[in-house]
C-alpha cells in the first residue's frame, strides 16, 4: 500500500493506493491518527488507485473515520470503484461511509 496527502483549500487529501488488508491495515490506521493530531480534522481519502480491501481494511476505515468525527472533522471518500466498491456496497458500509464519485466532487461537499 502507498499513501500520499496533499492539501487542498484546507483539506487534506489522501491518495491510497494497493491493497488494504491486514498487512496494511495498521498502517493507515496510524497515518490518519497522525494527521488527526496534526489537526487535520477534514480528510477525502482518494480510493481510485485502491485494487483490494478486506475486512481489516474496512474496520481500519471506519476506525479513523470515527475518529475524526469524534475530533469534530469529518471524512469522505473518493473514487471507489470495482471490488473494493462491490466490498463496501456487500457489507452495508456504503450507508455508513460518505463516499463520492471523484476527489472534486467529495472536496465540493465538505
């Protein structure tokens, strides 16, 4: 898995990439609590280059995202497509989740 941010009008904007599975998991769990404590409180996490999520992955998603809720921030998803959208729809989470066709379009609602 590779995550990159960037910043966009005061949101942050994180690009995952790969597969988000046990081995990965951990890892953007801790990213997106760092940037929770660097005050970074409204985040679209770019799903389009995201090939697989597995069920680690989702607890991993919506850890964070309650997190940064529970912070007062909020998180919205992007560009999630194929399986991993056929993952997210099959276990219900799309009602849980904002998610959004594109990066614009998840920026244009916060």
């Amino acid at each position: 898995m590779n995550i990159q941010f960037r910043d966009s009008a005061g949101v942050t904007v994180v690009a995952v990439a790969g597969k988000l599975d046990a081995l990965t998991a951990a890892d953007y769990e801790t990213t997106m609590k760092a940037l929770l404590a660097d005050g970074k409180t409204r985040c679209v996490v770019d799903f389009s280059e995201l090939t697989y999520i597995s069920s680690a992955g989702l607890r991993a998603l919506l850890a964070a995202a309650k997190s940064t809720k529970a912070a007062g921030g909020e998180t919205r998803f992007a560009g999630v497509t194929g399986n991993v959208l056929a993952v997210i729809e099959m276990t219900g989470f799309n009602s849980i989740l904002s998610l959004h066709d594109s990066v614009d379009a998840a920026l244009g609602a916060m």
